[in-house]
C-alpha cells in the first residue's frame, strides 16, 4: 500500500469536500426560505426532499458510500428502507385514529391567596395527616400531605 502524499488525490478530495459542504449550505437555505411560505402538505413534501437531498450527500460524500463495496451500500439501503417502513407504518396509526374533539370546560375564576399583614406571605392551613392502613405488615402509616412530601416518604405512627 502506498502512503505517499498525493496531491492530486487531496485536491480532489478537497473539492468534493468543499462541493458537498456548500450543497448542504445551499440546501440549509433552501429549507429556512421553504419554511416560510404556508404551502399545506406542500412544505412537509419539500423537507422531506431537501432532507433527502441532505442524507444522500452525507452518505455519498463524507461517508464515503461512493467507494465502498457494494455490499456495504446495500446494508445503507436496507437501513434506509427500515427507517422508511417505520415512518410509514407510524403515519398510518396516525390516519387511522379518530379525532375526535376534546371536552371543553369554562374556565375557573381562582381566588388570590390570603396574605398575612404583617409579613405579606401567603397564610397555609396546617399540614394534615391521614393515616393509612398497611394491610401487608398491619401498622398505621401516617403520610404527610402536600407538596413538599413526595411519595415514598413515609413514617409509622405509634
């Protein structure tokens, strides 16, 4: 194998590099500028294009797709396929769903909490404790309420 520094080879190299950078800067705008306009299923058909266009050049170019052995761009395919299979089958759950409307409520008026005079911060009731019964080990477990007790704090009650 010859390690030789090419010139020629890095040149080349070099300009598909630069050629596929500004493709993908050209296609970066391209999606920024299709953002813009409400096009309806029509924006959705263009990212998907210009996301394509950006998975082929990054597999052809920086991955180096365009040298590998057939078998290895096969294996890229069927990974591609895989992942198609999947959005397919996840966009058909979706079409096949009911939309049906949310219930709607009136929106409650909630009340200002009470302030104490003098210190101006807001008045709590006292913590309430209700005991609950263990049936597994038959003891009286009180569990603080609130909060700032979270689940799994738990202390037993003489």
């Amino acid at each position: 194998m010859n390690n030789a520094f090419e010139p020629q080879r890095y040149r080349a190299a070099v300009r598909r590099a630069l050629i596929a950078w500004l493709a993908l800067l050209v296609l970066l705008g391209l999606s920024a500028f299709g953002a813009r306009f409400h096009l309806g299923v029509g924006n959705l058909l263009l990212s998907l294009g210009i996301a394509s266009g950006k998975v082929a050049i990054v597999g052809w170019i920086f991955m180096g797709l365009r040298e590998r052995r057939p078998l290895l761009r096969v294996v890229a395919a069927v990974g591609l396929f895989a992942l198609l299979v999947l959005c397919t089958l996840s966009l058909a759950d979706l079409w096949v769903r009911q939309d049906d409307a949310a219930r709607w409520q009136q929106p409650q008026i909630l009340s200002a909490p009470k302030l104490h005079a003098r210190s101006l911060k807001p008045v709590h009731a006292p913590r309430q404790h209700r005991p609950m019964i263990n049936s597994k080990v038959d003891l009286i477990v009180a569990r603080p309420e609130g909060p700032h007790f979270p689940p799994g704090n738990l202390g037993i009650a003489p």
